[in-house]
C-alpha cells in the first residue's frame, strides 16, 4: 500500500477539503494524491496537533484547483485516514436526491397485462459507516412532494426502500415503516 511505500504518511490526519461533489477520476487517482502530498510537503512549519490550512491557488498544481479548496493537515499519534468534507452529508435524504435515484425507473416501466402488480426494490447497502444516509423517519418520506408526485404518477403499486431503515410505499398509504 501507500504508506509502505510513504511512510511519512503514516502520522498524519488530512482533510481534503472539496469545492463542490466531484472527485477526481479513477485515471486521475495517482497524480491528484501525488499531487496533494506534494502540497503537503511544500509546508515549511512543522505539522503539529492544531490543523495547518493549506489553500490552494492559482500556483498549485492544476488538478487541485479543479477539485479542491484547501487541505488541512495535522500530527496524530496514530495511523489515520485521509477524509474529505462530504463524509457524512445530506446524501440520498432529500426529495430531490431519492427521485433522480428512482426516476428513470417510474419514466421507464410500464404495467403489462400479464403481470398483476408492479414493485420497485431499492436498496442501498453502503459498506462503510459514513456513507449511510437513510431517511430517518416515513414522516419524512412522507414530505417529500416531488418524490410523492412522481411515485403516485407512475406503474409502480408499491416501492420499497431499504438501507438502515427500511420503509415500503403504496399508492394507498404512501410511506411507513416495514
């Protein structure tokens, strides 16, 4: 891995502060990180338990003006993880977020004779803690008034949307819990 090959990298926390949700290519991997250690070496102080703000600017390597707004750097006394500012957001909980996941599926499918009833699975198994960001709550599946709309609109009977809750909507009752 990486930090045999850097062991440098061993001691610190850094934070990949993003400038919007987009992340470099996988093409791209290996020049951005190598890109943003070099960033991190250019700092002259030393790195010590307070984070250190580096910007980036017009004189950093483009690749990090495309993606990023700074990298935040700190000492730890342990084997840390880089991290960016999205880990954990608003991902997947908002109406218009949950439509654009189902939406091609409720444009797409239409009812057939032959079939009696018409179900969408969804389910959302991240692997990694951070990355879960269910709806909390039916009432707030409930509220959601474009996802509603659209699910109301078309083929599907019943939907269901599993991940850390799970929750089942029918054209009846609209959302509850399972």
């Amino acid at each position: 891995g990486r930090r045999e090959v850097r062991p440098e990298l061993k001691n610190l926390n850094v934070l990949l502060n993003f400038a919007d949700l987009r992340v470099p290519a996988g093409s791209e991997f290996q020049v951005f990180v190598a890109a943003a250690w070099a960033k991190i070496a250019e700092v002259r102080s030393p790195i010590g338990p307070e984070f250190t703000v580096i910007e980036i600017g017009s004189t950093s390597e483009p690749i990090l003006q495309e993606y990023l707004r700074t990298i935040d750097v700190r000492a730890a006394n342990c084997l840390m993880e880089w991290a960016w500012n999205y880990s954990v957001d608003s991902v997947g909980v908002s109406d218009e977020e949950l439509l654009a996941i189902i939406k091609l599926k409720i444009k797409s499918w239409r009812t057939r004779p032959d079939i009696a009833s018409n179900r969408l699975i969804v389910a959302g198994f991240p692997s990694r803690l951070s990355q879960y960001a269910a709806p909390i709550s039916a009432t707030q599946l409930n509220a959601f008034l474009q996802l509603n709309v659209a699910l109301k609109a078309g083929s599907f009977d019943e939907v269901a949307l599993l991940d850390m809750e799970n929750f089942v909507w029918d054209k009846t009752h609209g959302w509850r819990e399972m």
